[in-house]
C-alpha cells in the first residue's frame, strides 16, 4: 500500500517520511520542491510548474505501480485535484464537493449564507453583472478571484476610474464580486480530527490580508480567552462548519468580518491551514503543530493532544520585500519575547513588491501580555527589522 503526497513546501518545512513513518506504507512524492532525501521516499517527482495536468499525468503512471490507499496534499492549490484522485480510486478523504466548497468562494457563500451572514456576492460572467451589482449596491466593492490564495489578485473599488481601469488590465474571468464590508478583520484557525473540533483560536488582523498592496505585511495577534468576541467566533465556526462539508480530518483558516453594528459577517473558509505562522503558533500555543497532526489525522494515525500554554499571547509580524537586491538580513534580535525568528529572504536575489498576504522575508513570532503589549511590539521590531535589512 502507498501515500501518494503532493507538496508545495520546502523540505525543511514538513518531514513528511517521519510523520508518515509509523504507517509502514511506500511513501509517493510529487513535489514543486527539491531538497527531499529520495532515500527516505520510494518515489520522488519534481516538477518545476506544478500543475493539475501534470499532477494527474504522474498519479496516472503511478496507479500502474503502486496501490494507494491515501493522498496527501496541504496546499489550496491542490484540494480539487487531489479530490478529484480519490474520489478515482475510491479511497478515504476530501471528495470533490467538500474540496469545491471550500474553494469556490461562490460555491461556498451559496452554502454559508444558509447559516450566516455573508456580503451580497455575484460571480461576474460579463461586464453587465459588475455594472447590475453596482447599481444595486453602490461602492466600495470587492471583485476577487473565486479560487484565488492569500489576496492575491483581490481589488477593493472605490469609483468607476478604478472599475475602468481594472476591467481595461485584467481578464476577470473566474472572478467574483461582492460587497465591500465595513468592519475589523478576525481569523480563527483550527484542528479537526474525526469530525470533532480538537482545537480552535481567533486572531486579530492588525494588518489586514490586502496591507501587502501598500508595502505592508499581515500581522495579527492571538486573542485572550476573555476577549468578548473569543467564544462568540469559536462558535461561529462550529457551526459554520458543521454545516458545510467539511473533511474528517483538517485544518481550517476563517476569516470573518465583525462590523460597526456587531455583526460577524464571513469573508472566507479554508480546509487547510492558514500561512503567515499559523503551525508555528499553534506549536507555542498547545504543544503541537496543526498541519503535522492534520497529515497524521489523514492517514488514520493517532495525534497528539493539544496542551493549552495560555500564561502569553502571541503575534505574528511578516517583514515584506523592497522592489530591490537583498544584500543582507539582520540576524536574531537578542529580545526575550521574540520567540520565534524565522528568515526566509535569499541574499542575493532581486526582490519583487509582494504579490500576496504571505510574501516576507522574515516572519517573527513574539510573545506579550495583552494587546497593547503585543502592538507596541510589533511595531517596535518591524522598524528595527526594516531598518536593518540592507537592499541594493
């Protein structure tokens, strides 16, 4: 029997012969990334441009090979396909309606709305549709991929010139568009294994998912368990998630708009686990990593159980790239709530604005008290570390 895995993270990221270890089964890699030790996998594909095509084109050639019994794949950018390859082989996991759901952002608020609230949306198959939402909704508006990662390609218009503009430059093709909600940006991310929600914890954006597009970073910080929303959006994506077709075993990433009327209003779900630090803190926060346990949980094997650290809060910062040659990064501050310094930038090579919410050089983990705290600290390292990066 096999685990057939497809991988988008770096080796250093996921050791997936480890974890998968104990399961006895020939491990099957297709990956975007090298660096895997082949000995340690009984196949290895890398594949520059991954791609469905040539996700399929490999199983295909696999099937005839070996028998697999579970597919792995954590990126958003794999759900569908991978459904699609266990639905083939009739095996254990994420089915194509589940993966679609959570995917197709159409899909998913034509579910959601049944049981919260969500912005009036429309998927735009002309030019009529974007004018016929606004004459019934005005502006601002939001026209974003249906399947889009990290706010990549999402554009909140405030006036026909942007709409102009914007309709001139891009093929909205797949594209969405909904009302622009007014409100404070939450997360909430989480653990499921056999159907019960092992672990969940909100978040707050400081800066939101679209701050890349003005040089900035998401950063958001773990809210206190006596914050007033904190059990009201656990709730809400209890439920939320109950009702939806939600794998299993997975991770999940929310995020959900609380607006100046008191209102939670979703944005979007995911069936996998959030970036920007997410696993890293789900390991300070309950001793374990989600996305670890979440492929563990994939394949039938025990998981650890989680052991809340509630003593410190914690926040994420993403130091974002200049449109430069990085020359150097700092190395890690000497500060005792820093407890996590993760540099990812590579010297020497010509950086572009960032694209997306998670595209950093350097993420940084601390620690604190309580909210003010953690901003004042955030604040404080992201100048210092800014300040230190040295671009040509």
């Amino acid at each position: 029997m096999a685990i057939l895995i497809i991988n988008r993270f770096s080796s250093n990221k996921l050791n997936y012969a480890e974890l998968l270890k104990p399961t006895n089964q020939q491990l099957l890699l297709i990956t975007g990334q090298h660096g895997f030790d082949r000995n340690l996998y009984d196949h290895i594909e890398v594949i520059d441009h991954l791609d469905e095509t040539s996700i399929n084109k490999i199983t295909t050639q696999l099937i005839t090979r070996y028998k697999i019994q579970y597919v792995i794949a954590l990126s958003e950018l794999d759900l569908i396909v991978a459904s699609k390859i266990r639905e083939k082989l009739n095996i254990v996991g994420q089915g194509i309606e589940s993966a679609i759901a959570f995917r197709d952002k159409i899909v998913m608020k034509d579910l959601a709305k049944k049981i919260v609230d969500v912005p009036d949306y429309k998927r735009i198959e002309s030019k009529d549709d974007i004018v016929t939402f606004i004459k019934k909704n005005g502006y601002p508006i939001v026209i974003k991929p249906v399947d889009g990662a990290g706010s990549s390609n999402t554009h909140i218009i405030y006036n026909e010139d942007q709409l102009e503009e914007l309709i001139s430059s891009t093929d909205l093709k797949g594209y969405e568009i909904e009302r622009f909600i007014d409100g404070v940006m939450y997360k909430v991310d989480g653990l499921i294994h056999k159907d019960s929600i092992i672990l969940s914890w909100p978040s707050k954006y400081i800066n939101d998912c679209l701050s890349f597009k003005d040089g900035k970073q998401a950063t958001y910080i773990q809210l206190h368990s006596s914050h007033p929303l904190y059990n009201r959006l656990n709730t809400y994506c209890e439920q939320l998630l109950k009702y939806l077709p939600t794998p299993n075993s997975t991770t999940f990433h929310a995020e959900i708009i609380h607006t100046p009327d008191n209102r939670l209003v979703l944005c979007e779900i995911a069936s996998r686990t959030g970036g920007g630090g997410v696993a890293e803190v789900s390991e300070l926060i309950y001793g374990l990593n989600i996305t670890e346990e979440w492929i563990k949980g994939q394949v039938d094997l025990p998981i650890k159980k989680p052991i809340v650290n509630d003593e410190k809060l914690y926040g994420v910062v993403l130091i974002p790239p200049k449109e430069k040659l990085l020359v150097s990064l700092p190395e890690r501050p000497k500060i005792e709530w820093v407890v996590n310094y993760i540099p990812e930038g590579k010297i020497g090579q010509v950086y572009t604005k960032a694209r997306n919410s998670v595209y950093y050089i350097i993420m940084v983990i601390i620690t604190g008290e309580n909210e003010t705290e953690l901003i004042h600290r955030m604040n404080y390292i992201t100048e210092t570390l800014e300040a230190s990066c040295v671009w040509e």
